[in-house]
C-alpha cells in the first residue's frame, strides 16, 4: 500500500516513514511545497493531511487532485506520530 503524507514536521520526516514501513506501507512524504505535488503525488492509496502544519491553499490545491483520483483523504489536526499510528489503523479497519 503506499501512502502520500502532506505536511508534518520536517524532522519527522523519516520517523513517518519509519512508521509507515511498520504498518506495511511504503509513503512519500512532503513536510512543505516544493513545487507542483500534483506531480510527484503520483496515485497513492491514501493521502494523510496534517491539516495543523499545512497552508488553507496547499490543503485545496492537494485534496482536489486526490478528489480528481479517488484517493481517499485522512484529515489529521496533529502532525505526531501517534496520530499517525491512529490513522493509518483507522483506514486498514475503514478498507477491510
């Protein structure tokens, strides 16, 4: 499964990826807009929002691609890893 993680900590950066390896997961993640994510998104099976670390126009420009490809949005307001955890375990149970 692979998963698109948008905003966060940047020192965390790897520890989500660490994380996401742990649930079985390969994730691409994007602390801050480098350019178009548009592109490099690619078409992941989940999209995890840190709704608390991103711009209002990085969320609208992200969830309408996700929208556009059917990529299911999980909307988290703290940027741990704990909540992490929460919702990568939130959709294994929404998926199956």
């Amino acid at each position: 499964m692979s998963i698109v993680i948008v905003g966060g900590n940047e020192r965390m950066a790897t520890r989500y990826e660490d994380i996401c390896r742990e649930h079985g997961c390969k994730a691409k993640v994007f602390p801050k807009e480098n350019g178009s994510l548009k592109k490099k998104m690619g078409s992941p099976d989940l999209l995890i929002l840190f709704i608390s670390t991103v711009s209002h126009k990085m969320v609208l420009s992200v969830t309408q691609e996700a929208k556009k490809n059917g990529i299911p949005i999980a909307r988290v307001h703290t940027s741990s890893a704990t909540a992490l955890k929460a919702a990568l375990a939130e959709y294994r149970v929404a998926a199956h």
